[in-house]
C-alpha cells in the first residue's frame, strides 16, 4: 500500500466565532501547497471548546459546507471536530469531509466532566474505521485519550488519530498518553492540538505529535501555530506487527458499544 501523506494544523482558535475561524483556516491553509491525502484540525475548531452549544450549533451546516469546500480545494480528506445539533441532543461530533463533498462522522465518546462537557452534550455510542487511499483509519476526540479500552486495536485499523483542545496543564498527559497508545496498538498515532488562550483563561501548548507504531517520536509541534506534513509508510508499520506480534495476544472482551466500519 502507497505511504499517507498527512498535514497537522496546529491553530490558534477565536472563540466562538465559526466565519473568523473559517477566514483564519483559510489562511493557514493556503501557506502550505503540499499534496496530502488526509487534513486534521483540532477539536471544535470552528468555536473553541465552548460549554455553549445553543449558540454555535446552527453554524454547523455552514461549517460542514466550509469543510467541502477546502477538501474539494486540497483534493484530500479534512477532519476536525465541531458542535452538532442532532435530533434534539448536541453532540461533539468529528466530521470526515472526502474531496467529493460526502462526510461521515464520529461522536465524542468520553465527555470531560471536569469542565462540564457531559452535562450539554451527548456522549457518542460507535467506534467507527474510516478509510483514507486504503488505510483504515480510526478517528478520536481529546479526552478519549485517556481510555485506552476505547482505542484498542482489535480491528486491525492503521492509524490512530486524536483531534483536541487538552489544556497545557495537563500536557505531560498528553505527551506520555499518545506514545503510550502507540505502542499499546502498534499503531502510527497522531494527536493535533490547538494553542493560545481561550475565554476561560485556559492555556494550551500544543505539543501536536506524530508517534509511529513502536512509540518512536516523529514529530512534536512547539507552542505556537504549526502546519506539518509527513509521510506513514504503511510497510514499516506491517513488518514491524509481523516482526512483534503482539497484537495476536490481546485479552479477549467486549465492550458495551458497537463498531461501524464504513
């Protein structure tokens, strides 16, 4: 299978503000003419990590509209998380945009409680594999991190990703946990984190990273913006699984959920 070529956008985020957000990503985006297959923003880029869904969510469909527009313009796949009104219920829900216009999505499964997030949003119920030129790609929002039953790899994906807003207080978190899920699914991994402040005067240092199926360090961003791009070589990470099968030796459970493979 041919390598991925990905590009990280490590952003500054205006708070709640979708139409300055879109003009700032526009900016962003326009720097780099690198051709890539796969796009990734952090989470609730559009916004920020607002507690406020009532007053962002009917910016959704322009957002997702925004989101066609620049993949059909990059030709490659653009993810990143916004906030979704969807049968009554708001949800923190990872879109997939292809060039083509047609998107599928992921809902947050684990809601940070610590800052209110689960009572206002509804928790996702599906782990879902997405595909990008052949490889099986699983998609996941910020404090999902932290669970590791969640991500594992019991569905042969190839790489793991993890859009988020994670505070730089907890960033040592951030660093130890994506190397820790590397290594745990002998899978590439990838986290995209934003920076600056936000209106409740967190801070966040980004530190958005690219770890490859052994734990090995590829890329860490620094505390400012940054778009990266890299290529996966999916053969390194296959003769690496073949060499050190561990993944064969997982335990065997299920958890209360359901898995969606499109």
């Amino acid at each position: 299978m041919k390598p991925l070529n990905i590009q990280t956008v490590q952003a500054e985020i205006i708070w709640e503000d979708p139409k300055a957000n879109f003009q700032h990503f526009n900016h962003l985006l326009s720097s780099s003419t690198a051709n890539v297959d796969l796009i990734i923003l952090p989470e609730m880029f559009s916004t920020g990590f607002t507690m406020n869904p009532s007053q962002v969510a009917d910016f959704a469909p322009s957002t997702i509209e925004w989101m066609a527009t620049k993949a059909k313009e990059k030709d490659a796949v653009l993810t990143g998380s916004i906030v979704v009104k969807d049968k009554g219920q708001y949800y923190n829900r990872l879109i997939w945009m292809e060039p083509n216009g047609q998107y599928k999505y992921y809902d947050k499964r684990h809601l940070f409680g610590l800052a209110g997030e689960d009572k206002v949003y509804s928790p996702g119920q599906e782990l879902k594999i997405f595909e990008c030129k052949g490889w099986k790609i699983c998609p996941l929002i910020c404090y999902d991190l932290r669970f590791p039953a969640w991500s594992r790899n019991s569905h042969n994906y190839d790489l793991l990703i993890y859009v988020a807003s994670w505070p730089a207080a907890r960033v040592d978190a951030w660093k130890a946990l994506l190397i820790g899920r590397a290594i745990e699914n002998q899978s590439y991994t990838i986290g995209v984190n934003r920076v600056g402040r936000d209106e409740n005067d967190y801070s966040y240092s980004g530190d958005s990273s690219v770890v490859d199926y052994a734990g090995k360090l590829i890329y860490r961003a620094t505390g400012i913006e940054q778009i990266s791009t890299l290529s996966l070589n999916y053969e390194d990470q296959q003769a690496y699984r073949a060499k050190l099968p561990y993944l064969k030796d997982q335990d065997v459970f299920e958890i209360k959920k359901s898995l969606t493979e499109v």
